[in-house]
C-alpha cells in the first residue's frame, strides 16, 4: 500500500487516515521519497521541508487519535508556488534578488490550508516574478515537463504542473496572471483552475499585475481542484456555490458556446487540436449538454487591453528594486518589466475601460445565453527548451489572458495528445459559477480516460 500511497485521490487518502488504516507520517514520507527519486530529473520543487514537513504530519495523527478533524486536507501534503509567502521557510518569488528570504507571515491562502490540515511539504518552481520563462541566468533551473523533460512545462507556475504531472504531489498552489495556471496544465497533461477574479485572497502573494492577478490551482483531477478551491476561497464573498457542490450532476439543459473560431483561425494551432477539441464538443453533447457554436470578441482585443496591464502595473511594482539590484534579474525578465517604462496613467487607463468593456460584453451577449464557453487552453503542446534560446522572451500562443481582463473563472483539463504530448481545452463559466464549471469539467473527464494516462516515470 505504502509504494502506491501518493497516488491515492485526496479523498480516498483522507478516509484512509481517518479509518487508521494510513498515518500522515506515512503518506508524507511516500511523497517525500517520490520527489527524492524523481524530481531531481523534473526540477519541481526550489524547497523541500522534509523535518518540517513530518512534524506537521505527526501532529496531524495525534490530532485524530484525540478525535479532533482539522478539516478536508487533515493530513495530507501539498507544495505551493514560490510566489507565496510562508512563514519560516525560503520565499525567493522564483528570482536570485530574492535569496535566502524567509518571510514573517503566510500568505492568507497558506494559512487556509494548514486550518483546513495541510501538511506543507515544499516550495515549488516558478518563472521569476512570475514574469516570462524558462530563462537560463538563475541559480536554478527551470521545471521540466515530465511527458518530455527536454520541453517547458508552461509558465509561470511550472513548478506547481510538473509536480501534479510527475506524481509528487495531488494538488498545488499556483497563480495565474495571463494563464500561469491553465497554460503549463494544458501542457503538462492536468487541471488547472483560474477562479473568479477576488474570490481567493492575493494578500502575501507576490504580485506580477494586481488587476489581473489571480490564485489558482493545479491539481489531477477536477474533483481535487475544486475540493481545494473550497478550502482556500474566501468563504464570506457571497459570489457563488462550493465548486464541489454540483460534482456528479448531470449536464442535461447546459448550453455551452463552443468558441471554435477562436483557436480555428489561428495560423498558430497545432491541426490536432482542431480534431481533440471538436471531439471534446461531442463528448459533452453525448453527456447532455446543448452545443452552440459562439462567436466571442476577437481573442486579440482582450491580449491588447491585458498586454498594456501587465507591463504597466508590473513595471511599477519593479521600479525601485530596479534601479536597486536590476543586473541580479534575469535578462529576459528585466527587459519585459523594463518594457513599461514606455507606458503611461493614460495607456494603463485606456486598457482598463477595454476590459470593462470587454467584460460587459460577454455578460450581454455570451452569458445572457449560455452557461459556459468551450474553446482551447493552449494552440499547441509544450514547446521544446531549445526554443527559448536566445535575447528575445517568446510567447507561446494560447487563449487564457482573455479571462484574467474579463475575470470570469476558467478551467482546463486535457483533452488529447500530440506525439505523446498534452493538449487542453478550456471551459469557462459566468462570475462566481464555479460550480457549473466544476461540474462540466468533472463530467468530461469521467467519460473521457485523458486524465488517467501518466506520463513516463524517471
């Protein structure tokens, strides 16, 4: 039992400890000796709190052999994204300016989890800053994609997919920018959830562009992805109901717009993904759903508007560290923070009425009539390293800024493969309805065995 532990669901797991039937120190350990034997080829993790981390666990098997439940997660270990702040151990937010810092607090979303009884087992890699990557001039490198070690994972929470991907853990804590949570689970063959814009707290998480930024997460399965959604979201919001709420409910009476225009019109999209993601419609028409082919406002108008507020909130959060420690950033990294320089009140202001706009939009015309919108994660699968050599950061195309302009929650799951590499599709709901989009999700990946097939192991 023990060789197979981290592969247990979270809830299975969890019934086990509370049945006595599996010990936290155990099911730690097992994760602890699987990030031992594997990611030194995934590079998946910055941190490592293995002392830390068993005394967390044997506090966890004390508290339920006095009776006490901490909540869904008692027990059982998760990593977070590097962006976030936790207390006592090292928070470098993915950059060498950054080394040896150990924050005072946690971030809010790190201390929901550990009331709800997670066990932290680690830090885990990210772009630096959050910003663009892989980049090559740290003291670390960057994730590897463990469908195929010699491509990315995706960016910016790379770290987070290539330990979902690669068996190290069940479910992590990332963040999600422009898509630094649906991009590299799109690639890395996982979940990612980006929820509603708000509905998580940011506070203690390094921020990239705070109109923009979102807490998400990656996890293996829906189902886990909402039940950790659950346990982090701000549970006095009022937005909307627990993500896991509606998980096994039929599809019958949804109407989803499948934006196929979206991606089908790109000279960028991998001809595969037309047939994976054509193929995903039918799937969910087969479970009940009604499907209706949706035009949505061209893709490039929502990247324009995000683009403007990006580099402009990010250059200000960067400005005085800068002009401080400028030549420790990474070089690609520099220049993109160093691009809003150029960018003025007014531009940022301009690009934050498009996205009102933009928002107001697809509330009229998109979610007056539908209850979700299919379309692509990412044009095509994980892009070799060898791509990103060079002086120039490179854009991998996808269709995810969209929804952090617009802040409506958006879900990928895989939906294929390409030469033995992941593809995504993306599923989004109306503002607070994370529940209709965990519920389609879940659906689709119970009729479908994408999420079942495991990579090759180290």
């Amino acid at each position: 039992m023990m060789a197979n532990a981290t592969d247990l669901m979270i809830t299975e797991a969890a019934a086990r400890l509370r049945k006595g039937t599996l010990s936290s120190v155990a099911l730690t350990q097992a994760h602890l000796d699987r990030i031992a034997a594997r990611d030194g080829v995934y590079h998946a993790f910055l941190h490592v709190d293995a002392e830390g981390a068993l005394v967390q666990a044997t506090q966890a098997d004390e508290a339920l052999r006095r009776g006490e439940d901490w909540g869904p997660f008692h027990g059982i270990p998760i990593a977070i994204k590097d962006l976030f702040d936790t207390a006592g151990m090292p928070t470098t937010y993915g950059s060498d300016v950054h080394a040896g810092h150990i924050p005072a607090e946690d971030a809010d979303v790190v201390r929901r989890l550990k009331a709800a009884g997670a066990v932290l087992i680690g830090k885990l890699e990210t772009y630096e800053f959050a910003m663009v990557g892989p980049v090559f001039d740290r003291s670390f490198p960057p994730a590897a994609n463990p469908w195929d070690v010699s491509r990315c994972t995706g960016g910016s929470s790379s770290g987070s997919a290539a330990a979902v991907a690669g068996g190290l853990v069940r479910t992590t804590i990332g963040s999600d920018t422009g898509g630094s949570v649906r991009s590299p689970a799109s690639y890395c063959g996982v979940v990612g959830l980006k929820p509603t814009y708000g509905r998580i707290s940011t506070k203690g998480v390094f921020p990239l562009s705070p109109s923009l930024d979102h807490v998400g997460i990656i996890s293996a399965s829906v189902a886990e992805a909402a039940l950790t959604f659950d346990a982090i979201a701000d549970p006095d919001d009022g937005m909307g109901m627990a993500a896991a709420s509606r998980l096994g409910q039929s599809l019958a009476g949804l109407r989803i717009g499948y934006a196929r225009g979206w991606f089908a019109d790109d000279p960028e999209t991998l001809p595969a993904l037309f047939e994976a993601v054509d193929t995903a419609a039918s799937m969910l028409s087969l479970l009940g759903a009604r499907i209706e082919e949706v035009v949505l406002p061209a893709a490039v108008d929502f990247e324009d508007a995000g683009a403007v507020i990006i580099h402009a909130e990010a250059f200000e959060m960067h400005r005085r560290q800068l002009a401080v420690s400028g030549d420790r950033y990474s070089r690609k990294v520099f220049q993109n923070i160093a691009s809003g320089l150029c960018l003025t009140a007014d531009d940022l202001a301009r690009a934050h009425r498009a996205a009102s706009r933009l928002r107001a939009r697809l509330d009229r015309t998109v979610f007056s009539q539908f209850d979700a919108i299919l379309t692509a994660t990412t044009l095509t699968a994980a892009i070799s390293f060898a791509d990103f050599a060079g002086e120039a950061a490179r854009w991998t195309p996808m269709r995810t800024i969209a929804f952090n302009v617009t802040g409506h929650p958006a879900l990928s799951v895989p939906c294929g493969f390409y030469n033995g590499l992941p593809l995504g599709l993306q599923l989004v709901c109306r503002a607070g309805d994370e529940a209709t989009l965990c519920q389609i999700g879940h659906a689709y990946e119970q009729a479908t065995d994408f999420a079942a097939i495991q990579p090759p192991r180290p």
